[in-house]
C-alpha cells in the first residue's frame, strides 16, 4: 500500500527516466555503438546472443540491444572510478548488479515483502472483521489495489520498460487517489450519500485523465510529480488531522497516527540518495525495505475502526459516528 503519505518517497523517483550523467558520456555513447554494431546489427550476432541468455534473462525479455546498455553502464561506471570521479547515473538510475535477469534485486525483494504484508494482513482483515462491518468492501478493495500496486512494483524493479514504469507509476497512484476517496467516505460516516458518490465519479474520472493525459505523448514527470504530491498531502494531513483529535476518545487511532509518521519518516531515506550499497541496495530500496512494516499498523488500525463502526451500526447515535 501507500498508505497516508507513503508515497513521497516514491515521488522523489519519478523522474527516473530522464538522462543522466553516465548516459551522456562520451565513454558510454561510444561503447553501445561499438556494441550494438558488432553484436547486435545481423541476425548472426542476435542469435549467438539468445543462445548465451541465462533463463532469467529470457523470462524478462533482454534483447541485445539491452544488453549492450547493461555491459557499456559498467565499463562507463569503471571509467568514473577510474579516473577518481563520482559513480554516475544511468537514465536517472544507478547502476545495479543484475541477478537473475533482475535489474534492482533488492528492491524487487523489499517490493516483495510490501506485497506479501499486504496479503498476509488482508487474510487477518477478512477473519476477524465480519462482512456486515461498516466500510469493509471500502477496505477489501483498497487491500486489492495495493497488492495489485506492489505486484507491478516487483515487475518493474525487475524489468524497467517504458510499458513497466508507466504501471507502476499508474497503480502506485491509484493508492494514493484510494486512500484519499477513503478518507472522505471515512469523514461523511452513514450521512451524506451524496457527497461519497461523487467522490467516487470524480476519483474515476480525474485518474482516467491522468492516465490519457500521461499516455498520449511524452511522460509529463513533472505534471505527475505534481498530482502525487498534491494527492498525497491531502491524503497524509487528512487523516492525521481526522486521527489526531480522536486519540483520547478512541486510542485504537494511534495505529493511523502512527502509520503516517512512520511513512513520513521513511521519506528521509530517499532524501538521502547515495549510490548502491554493494550495486544493490539504494535508498529507494531501503524506503521500501522501511515501509515494509507499516501495513501490520495500518490493517490494525482498519481492523478496530471498522469493529468500533460495527459496535455502534445499531445505536441511536452511529449516525452521528465518524
């Protein structure tokens, strides 16, 4: 999931598709033409290329032309070292050792342990929550979108493709657009029918644009950095500013609370970009590694609200319950 401003740190990563320092490079520009003529440019070189593949590379679809860019990343990268200059960056990305076809493993792994959090707490939420509980498909769905959204985050810190990136971007987003609607179906309770349909017309609507405006030309990632960002302040704030006053009545919401500082927390990993640990652990791996427990806090907090809903749907006052 991303959670109530989970999303920053990802945010200061969405523009990792724009060129860098390393691909700039005459080293760099000069070895993948070199490469690609001599291995990639006949039918010849291609073949012999495929019959050296490992099984993982064959899975997430390397070409040669990939591959060229993987070997002139290093060289150009051991040129840097070399020459006692910074480690540089490759597309807006650092270089990565890849194992098993993957080109971020550890992010793939950390990506993998978000995902497993969420299927793991979204069995405990369907066990002791009943069905009947106010907001429970509200949360099932959620649950749904954020295991969907972590599943095309291992895919693309496996494989980075233009198609990849652009879910991954786009499901991250659809967590962040949920939890806002949520938020608001949270904040109306039982009253203001209204208010939550057009809430959910307006939430469909504006991220089908985001979509169509994000896929009919070049990626805006300054334009998407901007509707994150946005989003997820609203998001964060909201529900700390709906948490915060309801401590002392119902303590059950220091889950929330805590689940949004410790997401807020998780950003000044990113803020702290530093070239891969053993060229595989980055700070955006260790921000998913953070994150990784937060969903335990969050389904805690889902799980008692919607049991403190249910204790009160039959009382006199569960409208007036939000």
């Amino acid at each position: 999931m991303m959670w109530p401003l989970q999303t920053f740190g990802a945010l200061l990563m969405l523009g990792s598709a724009q060129a860098s320092k390393g691909d700039h490079s005459n080293e760099y520009n000069g070895c993948y033409h070199i490469c690609h003529f001599n291995n990639c440019s006949s039918n010849m070189g291609v073949a012999a290329y495929e019959s050296s593949q490992s099984l993982g590379e064959k899975i997430l679809l390397w070409s040669c032309d990939d591959e060229c860019k993987y070997y002139c990343m290093w060289r150009t990268t051991q040129i840097f070292i070399d020459k006692g200059l910074d480690v540089p960056q490759f597309f807006g990305k650092w270089p990565f050792a890849r194992m098993l076809g993957m080109q971020e493993p550890a992010a793939v792994l950390f990506s993998i342990f978000n995902l497993l959090a969420h299927i793991v707490n979204l069995r405990w939420f369907r066990q002791t929550v009943p069905s009947s509980a106010p907001l429970y498909k509200i949360w099932l769905l959620h649950a749904v979108i954020c295991i969907n959204a972590w599943v095309w985050s291992v895919v693309f810190h496996a494989r980075d493709t233009p198609w990849t990136e652009r879910l991954d971007y786009f499901c991250a987003f659809s967590m962040v657009l949920f939890s806002l609607f949520a938020l608001i179906i949270r904040l109306s309770g039982p009253r203001l029918v209204f208010l939550k349909e057009l809430a959910a017309v307006v939430g469909v609507a504006f991220f089908s644009y985001h979509i169509w405006y994000l896929t009919k030309g070049r990626f805006d990632y300054g334009y998407n950095m901007m509707v994150n960002v946005f989003v997820g302040v609203l998001n964060g704030f909201g529900w700390l500013a709906w948490a915060v006053p309801r401590l002392k009545t119902r303590p059950y919401v220091r889950w929330c609370i805590f689940t949004v500082v410790g997401a807020m927390a998780s950003m000044l990993l990113e803020l702290g970009d530093f070239p891969p640990l053993f060229w595989a652990v980055d700070a955006h791996a260790m921000w998913h590694l953070a994150t990784a427990p937060l969903p335990f806090l969050w389904y805690r907090f889902l799980e008692s609200d919607c049991l403190y809903l249910l204790q009160r749907k039959s009382g006199p006052e569960y409208k007036k319950q939000i």
